[in-house]
C-alpha cells in the first residue's frame, strides 16, 4: 500500500533525474483526496510538481503531488470504469432530464424523449472507423473505458456548457471533443431546424468523434501494421 503517493513521485522523480530518463505511465492504480477531491487513476507523467492522471472514466486530472492527500495503492493495474458504472455516474450527474444510452464503445447522454440520432451515429461511426483501419492491416486497442458523449436540447444549452466548463464555443459551433474531459458535446440540430438535414448533424459527430476516437483507441504502438508470417 502506498502511504503517500507524493513522497513515492519525489523518489521516482529524483531517481529518474540522476538516470538522465523521462518518467512513463506507470502500470499501478491509485485513489487519493486532491484538493477535497477524490480521485482515482493511473498515473501518465510526472515530476516534483506536476502530475497528469488517467481517471477511471478516461479524464485527465493535473495536480501538484504534494497535494495528494490519503494516498492509497488501490490495483496493480489501470482498471477502467465498466458501461453500467459510467451510466450510473452520468445519470448523476446530468439529473433527470437527460437519460444516458449505451452502444459497443460509447455512453451516450441525451435528452429525456428527445429523439436524437446520436448513439446511432456514434454506433456507425466506431464501426466504419475500425473497419477503415483494420483492413488496411493496422491493430487497435479497445478502450479501457467506455467513450462519452453528451447531447444536448439546443444549441443554447450547448453554449451555455461549454462557456461554464471555460471553453467558450464559436456561434456556429455544432460540437467539439474536450480532451481533459475526454467528452463528445453536441447538440440536436435536427430537433429544432426545420431545414436541417441528417447529415450536417453525421458529419459533426463524425469529425468530433474521430478525435475522441484516436485518442483513445490509436496509439503509438496501437498502430503498428500487421505482418503475417
């Protein structure tokens, strides 16, 4: 059990210092209270003042170290959150006037009765993006926790998330990938234009979607093409 996990990241940052080496993902799992926070993940890089986290639902946390409070070792390996824990946490969190939907990849928040297409374009999207590069002969690795992406009523509330999480969005935004939150945010153009057509809103979640995609399933190693024999 690791007591705390600052004093732990002091020795690896002064040890790694006098190897001349930069620190890498660690394989271990760990929760900690950062600044009345709890969090629990993988960490990805780090020194004496700096760490990035993985968090089980696939955000990035950065923090000081020092701050990590009741540090404890909690897996020998990054473990993700499952589907139904992720449904959970989001229903949570969005309350009862969105419900959440679950395809293969993703975990999808939308409005109550709203009759968005969005898990069905997400759907199509991570199966047309799999194919693409496995019949090319290139290797992906399955996330280790379920894709999020959230849609909302209109384009007001869309706006109005995205200026309070501090990413102010252009008029004519139709959705974006956060990388911190490693989220999806969108909004059903179809629900509220008359003149809107299906495949404005596709090539939104598309474009979007690839970003989140790549970043989570396509890595360095991720893309090595096959070779038989």
């Amino acid at each position: 059990m690791l007591k705390s996990i600052g004093n732990v990241i002091c020795c690896l940052v002064a040890w790694l210092a006098a190897c001349g080496a930069q620190p890498r993902a660690a394989e271990f799992m760990f929760r900690a209270n950062v600044d009345g926070k709890l969090l629990e993940g993988k960490p990805l890089s780090w020194n004496a003042e700096q760490m990035l986290l993985l968090g089980r639902d696939g955000k990035l946390h950065e923090f000081n170290p020092k701050l990590a409070k009741e540090a404890v070792k909690t897996g020998p390996s990054f473990v993700g959150y499952s589907a139904a824990d992720m449904k959970a946490t989001l229903q949570q969190e969005f309350g009862s006037r969105f419900e959440v939907t679950t395809t293969r990849h993703y975990v999808v928040v939308h409005p109550v009765g709203s009759a968005t297409n969005g898990p069905i374009g997400l759907r199509i999207f991570t199966n047309r993006f799999e194919h693409y590069f496995r019949v090319r002969g290139f290797s992906l690795e399955e996330p280790a926790y379920p894709l999020v992406a959230v849609v909302f009523r209109d384009q007001a509330e869309y706006m109005r998330n995205a200026t309070a999480s501090g990413t102010p969005m252009h008029p004519n935004t139709l959705g974006h990938y956060d990388p911190l939150s490693n989220r999806v945010f969108l909004f059903d153009v179809a629900a509220h234009a008359k003149a809107a057509d299906w495949s404005e809103k596709a090539a939104t979640i598309i474009h979007e979607a690839t970003h989140q995609t790549a970043f989570n399933v396509v890595s360095t190693a991720a893309l090595q093409p096959r070779r038989d024999g």
